[in-house]
C-alpha cells in the first residue's frame, strides 16, 4: 500500500539471485495491517541486504526515487 509517497512492505521469502535478493513482499494498509491478498516481488542489491542486515519478516518502509529504505523488525 502506498502511504504518503512511500511503500510498506513485508518481506516473506527472498531468494539471492545473482546480484540481488528477489524478496516476496505483502503489502500493509494505511492501518498498518497486512493484507495477505496484496503480494509483490522487490529487489534489493546485495549490498543494501547486507548494509541494513535485512531478513525475512523485517517491514520495510520503500520511498522514492526508490532508492533510500527504512526498515524495522
């Protein structure tokens, strides 16, 4: 869900994929309630995994130019 300009997301599986992760993500409302019909597919390069320690389960805050991430387990 797209919440004043950012995404919110839910990372459930990810797959290393050459140079970066291919992560499932759910989707959160305005609520902050994930809504498990709501999936998409992120990328995040190896070094920005790595740099911010994600893993399965964080929540993710995207916001655009979509480069700078925020996140919160």
């Amino acid at each position: 869900m797209q919440k004043e300009g950012y995404l919110v997301v839910q990372i459930l599986s990810d797959q290393l994929q050459g140079t970066v992760h291919l992560t499932q993500c759910m989707l959160h409302g305005d609520d902050m309630n994930a809504d498990p019909q709501k999936t998409v597919f992120v990328l995040f390069s190896c070094e920005t995994w790595k740099q911010l320690a994600m893993q399965v389960g964080a929540v993710v805050n995207i916001h655009p130019p979509w480069y700078g991430i925020y996140f919160r387990l």
